[in-house]
C-alpha cells in the first residue's frame, strides 16, 4: 500500500481542524451552538443565591419552607440529600423509590419538569426559566451548607 504525500498533507490538515475545534469547545466558543451548554453551566452552579431566594420566596413558598414540611418538604439540607428521603413527609411513592441524589444536575432536571425526570411524582410544577433555577439551586445549596 503506497500512502502519497498529498493524503499524508489531508491528515495533517484534518487532525489540525480538529485541534482548533476541540479549543473552541473548550473556550466555550461554540456556547450558543449547543444546547447543552446551559444546563452544563446550571451544572456547574454558577447562580446567584441571593437573586434564589427571591426567586424561591415568589415560586417555591406557595408549597414549601426551609424547615417545615407543607404541601411539599422542607428545604433545609435538601441539597446533597437523597430524593424522598424525609421521614415525616409523606411522600408519592415514585419519589420515595428514587435513588437520586439532589445536586446542581438532578435539581435542574427536576426543576425543569420532575414529570420528566421522575415519573409519578406529585410536585404539579415547573420552573422554565434557565438562570431561575441556576439562582435557586445556588440558594438551596447555600441553605443546605453544602
Ligand atoms: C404546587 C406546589 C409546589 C410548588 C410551587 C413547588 N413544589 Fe417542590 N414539591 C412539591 C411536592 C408536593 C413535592 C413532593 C413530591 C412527591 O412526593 O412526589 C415537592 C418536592 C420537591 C423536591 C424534592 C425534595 C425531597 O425531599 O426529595 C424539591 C427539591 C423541590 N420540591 C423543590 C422545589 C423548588 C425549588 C420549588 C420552587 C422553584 C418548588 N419545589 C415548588 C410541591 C411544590
């Protein structure tokens, strides 16, 4: 097998392109391109807690407290917990089997729309907006001292 000279010039060319993508990846450059990109950087818990417990004040207190269990469970140390896994709130019971743990991914995917993420759940909501939730998640995390 004979390999010319003008294939070995292609390799070199295309694993260059790569190099350059792969750094525009990295850099974030390609961050409106892909639709990963916020719910990675949700992931990396870049909200702002303080606009979170606004946010948490006007959404999430119709159903929930930090200490007390209401329609939902309290928040306090939700964070870092493991889902449906307070003893004196009666939870559904396809919460109360979830093996998830509460971090920045799963509450984003939960927050999104907990149908989705757990089925049979009974929290009827969602919060559709990206950096509302960043902001809650980073609320609840810093209440949880996590
Ligand atoms: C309409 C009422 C309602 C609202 C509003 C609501 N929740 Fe819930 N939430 C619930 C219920 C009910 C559950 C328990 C669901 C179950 O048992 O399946 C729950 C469960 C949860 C859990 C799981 C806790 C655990 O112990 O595993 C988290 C986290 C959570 N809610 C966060 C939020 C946040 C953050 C907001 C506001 C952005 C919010 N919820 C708004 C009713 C609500």
């Amino acid at each position: 097998m004979t390999i010319s000279y003008r294939n070995i010039h292609l390799v070199f060319a295309a694993g260059a392109l790569a190099t350059v993508v792969a750094t525009l990846v990295a850099t974030g450059a390609f961050t409106a391109a892909g639709a990963m990109a916020p719910a990675q950087n949700a992931a990396l818990g870049a909200g702002d807690s303080e606009r979170g417990a606004q946010i948490y004040k006007t959404r999430c207190t119709g159903c929930h407290s930090l200490d007390a269990n209401r329609i939902g469970p309290r928040h306090r140390g939700v964070y870092g917990r493991v889902a449906g896994s307070l003893d004196d709130f009666r939870y559904s019971p396809a919460l109360q089997a979830a093996t998830v743990v509460w971090d920045d991914n799963s509450l984003n995917r939960w927050l999104t729309n907990p149908e989705a993420f757990i089925p049979g759940q009974r929290m009827g909501f969602r919060l559709g907006d990206d950096a509302a939730r960043r902001d809650v998640i980073a609320f609840l995390k810093r209440e949880s001292g996590a």
